[in-house]
C-alpha cells in the first residue's frame, strides 16, 4: 500500500515540523518537514518517494544543501520540493510531466541530512508554508492562500502575486476574473462591485477592511 508521499508504504511520520529549530548549532528556520514511511509495525523505514500531485519538474539535481532533489510546479500557485534522495536514485528531469504518485527516486540522505528521511516543502506564490496546514483536511484552496498571504493595499495598475489573489478572492465571491495578476479595469469593476455588495467604502483599492470581507469565506456573509 502507498501513501501521499511513499511507494510501498502507507503509514508516515513527520520527524521534524516546519518552523523555528536548531541544526548543526545554528537556529534556524525549517522551511518544510522532515518525513520517514512507517511499517504497519510502526517501524521507520525508507522507501521510494512518490509525487503528492500531478506537475512539472521545473529543476532536478544535486547541492550540497538539498543533495539529491527535485522541484514540482503543481499550478499556478504551488511548488513543491522534494530533498536528500539516495545518489543515483532520482528518477526525473526538468522538464518531465509527472502524474500523482509517479516515483521521484528512493529516500536518503544527501546534501546537508543527519540520516534517510525526505524534506518535503511547499511553496505557495513563492513563499514556504506548513506543509502540514497544506495537507491538512479542512483546508480549501482559498483557506490556503489566506494563511499564506500578507494583505497589501493594492490599487489599479498593481500587478503581482497579491492581485491574483485579489482576483482569486473575487471570483471565489463571484466574478469571474481572469487570475492574471494584473489589476486592470476590470479587477477595479468587480472590486467595486463587490465593495457596494459589502457596504464598505467603493473606493476601487484593496485595504485591511476589503480584505477583512474578501477573505471571509461564507459567501453569504
Ligand atoms: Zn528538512
């Protein structure tokens, strides 16, 4: 049986969680999760990682940091990076479609690694999140950009990851924007829009409190 993360295996633990720790001396912070498959028994073993989701290899290779890794490009706003793979062992290259649970290559301990175990992290708009709040059952699409993104006033003629958010937020209450980032004319309409529907101030920008509404995921709100 095989799990999100393991070919032979359907149990896993997480032995290291993201965030602040220290390694090798140093504090530092731990921008993924440190994962190992685990038997039926409840032993730690190793095993050949699988993709968690379908993508593209964006890059695939070897430093003296990841080791062994491989980078998936998941859409428009996920990246997920897989570390410390067994020397010769990794079965991708950039460029390579993978499908949900395809062998990236077999557990080890490579680049900068105390013993086997596979460094997961996930990027969300560039930025690395918890992977365990990402896999976490409750968490929709929109949950996840909340939890990952700063609020910026944005204005029209803004453009960037914030704006496709923006646009994301807005369709997700109901226009159907095209999610290009860019904040033309037609992100400054459904934002009136939705500012008018909300009886917030219709000023056209993205402040805290438009934000504050955008971000409340009861559409009936
Ligand atoms: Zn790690």
């Amino acid at each position: 049986m095989s799990s999100r993360f393991f070919k032979n295996y359907g149990g896993y633990k997480i032995t290291y969680p993201f965030g602040e720790r220290v390694i090798f001396g140093k504090r530092e912070h731990h921008s993924g999760v440190d994962l190992v498959a685990v038997t039926d028994e409840g032993n730690a073993v190793t095993d050949w990682v699988v993709a968690f989701d379908a993508g593209e290899v964006i890059e695939a290779g070897y430093n003296s940091r990841s080791g062994y890794f491989c980078k998936i490009r998941h859409d428009e706003t996920a990246v997920s990076l897989y570390c410390h793979f067994k020397k010769d062992t990794l079965k991708v290259k950039k460029g390579d479609r993978v499908e949900k649970g395809e062998v990236l290559g077999y557990m080890g301990s490579t680049g900068r690694s105390t013993g086997a175990h596979l460094h997961l992290g996930i990027a969300i708009f560039g930025e690395y999140v918890d992977p365990e709040k990402y896999f976490s059952k409750e968490l929709s699409e929109v949950n996840r950009l909340i939890l990952t993104h700063e609020r910026k006033v944005l204005r029209r003629g803004a453009a960037g990851e914030e704006v496709r958010l923006l646009q994301t937020m807005l369709n997700f209450h109901g226009a159907s924007l095209k999610a290009d980032g860019s904040f033309g004319p037609a992100t400054h309409e459904a934002l009136l829009e939705f500012q008018r529907k909300r009886l917030l101030e219709a000023d056209g920008s993205a402040g805290p409190a438009t934000w504050n509404e955008l971000m409340k995921l009861n559409k009936k709100a």
